[in-house]
C-alpha cells in the first residue's frame, strides 16, 4: 500500500544550522496560545536556533501565550488593541516596546491584527509571519476551514515575510500535509500545527542566513 508522507517541507529542513556571530535578537508578538512561541523558545534551548528572544508582545489579556512565555521565563509586554485609536498608533507602540528590548527580527507567531507600515518600514524585510495554509490559498480568517470547504487535499502553513496586504510577501517555507477524510477543522489544524512548530524556527535562521548572505 501506499502511504502517504506525513509532511513535505520545502526547502527542506536542514541538519546544519546557519549560524550567526551573534544570536539573532527576536521579538515575538503572539495572540493565542502561544505553542509556536514555545516551538521557537524550545528551538533555540536545544541549540537548534542560534537566537535569543528578548521580548513577547501580547495585545489579549489572559491569552494563554502570556502564561506560557512565564513558564518559559521570557519577558513579557502587553499591548491591547482597544486601548489605541488607531492601527498606526498601537503600531508605533509595538515599535517603541520592541526597540526598547533591543529586538532586531519580528517574528509573529499567532499574531491576528493586520500590521500598517509603522511597524514594516520600521523592521525592512525583518518581520515574519506563519499561516495555517499554503499561500497565497487561503489568506485571513479561518484558513484551515476554507481549505476544508475547498475541498482541498493537501494543506499546510507558510512562513513569509510581511508586506502589507494581509498573509503576503515573499514565502521563506513551506510544509504541506494530506488532508485525510473525516478531518474536521480540528484534526487538521493539529496536523499543520505539527509542522508549524517544525518549520518555525527553521525559517527563522532560513531568512536571517539569506539577508546576511550566508
Ligand atoms: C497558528 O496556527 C498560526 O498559523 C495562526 O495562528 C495560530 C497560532 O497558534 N496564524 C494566523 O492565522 C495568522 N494569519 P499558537 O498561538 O498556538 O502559536
């Protein structure tokens, strides 16, 4: 029989790290729950990920990911959209908090605002974003149900760089995964969760090694 891989990842995953003179100095702004924050923070203690994460920007009270980057000893920033009056203005606060703890690459992980050039022009071709399909498929909201009411039968997640049009800019990697019959939004989200965490911090050193010309 044959069997259908659990996931294609391209460009693979390498053995071989880049690595940096220095690690790269992450901020990671997260909405949720904060598994990829955790992925990348695992990454980087198993030596995997040459980096350090000196901030994690949150903008919902009592998202999980607060209490995960605790556990995790990370520092902690909270910037609730409804206390701003505009985009451009919770934007330019995320800028401020970011420069603040010295961050050079801006890695959104779970982040569900829309970003404006405040914070772009800011980080150039320095911030990052994953989304739960193969884009350009499937951009916005609920992704993985769209891909479902697609009727697709393959799915996955991206990591891209950002530019301003939502889930757009240059994909750094990709892993795709089958969808299996029965999948409920659930089950396959899960599945590209999965790969989400593997792919994450891969592509992180991927696009910092490509703008260094390593
Ligand atoms: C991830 O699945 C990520 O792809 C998605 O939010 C989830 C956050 O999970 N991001 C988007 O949909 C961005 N458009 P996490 O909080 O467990 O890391």
């Amino acid at each position: 029989m044959l069997e259908t891989p659990a996931a294609i990842i391209s460009p693979p995953l390498s053995m071989t790290w880049p690595r940096f003179g220095q690690p790269l100095r992450l901020g990671i702004m997260a909405s949720g729950s904060g598994s990829n924050l955790e992925a990348i923070a695992r990454s980087i203690q198993r030596g995997d990920l040459h980096a350090q994460i000196q901030v994690v920007l949150y903008n919902n009270p009592g998202a999980g990911v607060a209490e995960r980057a605790n556990r995790l000893g990370l520092p902690t920033v909270l910037l609730n959209h409804r206390h701003y009056p505009s985009r451009e203005a919770l934007d330019q606060a995320i800028v401020q908090a970011l420069g603040a703890h010295g961050v050079d690459w801006v890695v959104m992980a779970g982040w569900m605002r829309c970003v404006t050039n405040v914070l772009i022009d800011a980080f150039p071709r320095r911030v990052l974003n994953i989304h739960p399909s193969l884009l350009p498929s499937f951009p916005g909201l609920r992704a993985v149900e769209q891909a479902l009411a697609a009727g697709v039968k393959v799915a996955g997640c991206t990591v891209h760089q950002v530019e301003l049009e939502v889930d757009s800019g240059p994909v750094v990697m990709q892993a795709a995964v089958p969808v299996e019959p029965g999948d409920t939004p659930a089950t396959l989200q899960a599945r590209i969760q999965v790969q989400e965490h593997r792919i994450y911090p891969a592509a992180i050193a991927l696009a910092a090694a490509e703008q260094s010309g390593l």
